[in-house]
C-alpha cells in the first residue's frame, strides 16, 4: 500500500520541480521531468502537469522545442525554497538525477544534422565533443535522405568508434 509522500501540495510539487531543472544538465522533455518529479508518492499527474503549466506561465521555466529549461528566475526562487523540501526527497532526486544527466550530456556532446540536397542526397554532420570543446565534425555526402538517417542513428549510438577507427587510419604506419 502506498504511503503518503512528503508532498503535499501544488507548491510543494513547484518547488521539487525547481529543485530538479536547477540540477538537469540540460532542457529536458515533459516525460523525462515526470519521471523525476514522481519520486514521492505524493505527487500526482494531474497536480504535477499543473504547477509545470504554472511555472512556465511565471517564467521560472521555459519551453522551447519540447524541453523545459530554467530560467535565472527559476534558479533564483528555486535556492530560496529548496530547504522546504525534505532531505530523504532531495536524496532521491539527486540519484535519478545522475542517471539521467548522464544521457544528457552524452546526448550534447554527440549530435547530428541531415541537410536535405535538392538532388534528392543530404549531407550529414555528425559531431562529437567532450568536456573541452570539439573533437571532430565530419561533412558526408549520403544518396537518400533515408540513408543519411540511418546513418545519423549508427554515429549516435557508437561515435566513439569511427572517432577511433579515423583515428587509427591517420596515425597508422604508412605502408610501403
């Protein structure tokens, strides 16, 4: 049987949102903030969709491209109050939180962008960056668009490896 949580109300659930976009690593979407802020059995949807509506109608948090984001408002308000939430719900957070940061990063530092040629080809751009700045951008020509996608996929989900494999190709022994 579920218990009741340590949040009560609609400011309480304002709060913990605050308290989780000030820690996202980057814009995070409506399903994603969800997620974290159902860590306390006393948060409910429908309370929860609105005190999100609500915040952003405040300007605490944005919404651009299906992320939230916060604002320096936000983060301003969000420290003043963040010691209304109890230390057990806050340590909750913080653990899912580093999960999920963890994705964000890696989803900043490795991006695609498939321009559609008038030929009918694109051209990828796959990127790759780290905690210092950009490690490589690479242009390729791709015949279809469907092509560049599938190939946009593969650099996402292992970008290290053509990073290495290109590595390997220009830092080879040259062969007699």
């Amino acid at each position: 049987m579920n218990q009741p949580g340590f949040i009560h109300d609609k400011l309480d659930i304002k709060f913990l949102i605050l308290y989780l976009m000030a820690r996202a690593a980057a814009p995070v979407d409506f399903t994603t903030l969800a997620e974290l802020s159902f860590c306390d059995n006393g948060v409910t949807y429908f309370d929860f969709v609105e005190a999100l509506t609500d915040l952003v109608n405040t300007g605490h948090l944005t919404l651009s491209e299906d992320r939230y984001s916060i604002t320096d408002k936000g983060r301003r308000n969000g420290a003043v109050c963040e010691d209304n939430l109890p230390f057990s719900v806050r340590q909750r957070c913080d653990r899912s939180l580093s999960r999920v940061n963890a994705v964000l990063r890696r989803d900043a530092q490795v991006r695609t962008e498939l321009r559609p040629q008038a030929d009918g080809s694109a051209t990828l751009r796959m990127i790759l960056d780290d905690d210092k700045g950009n490690l490589m951008t690479l242009d390729l020509l791709t015949v279809t668009e469907e092509q560049g996608t599938r190939l946009a996929e593969r650099f996402r989900a292992q970008p290290e490896k053509l990073y290495l494999g290109i590595l390997e190709v220009l830092l080879g022994e040259e062969e007699d």
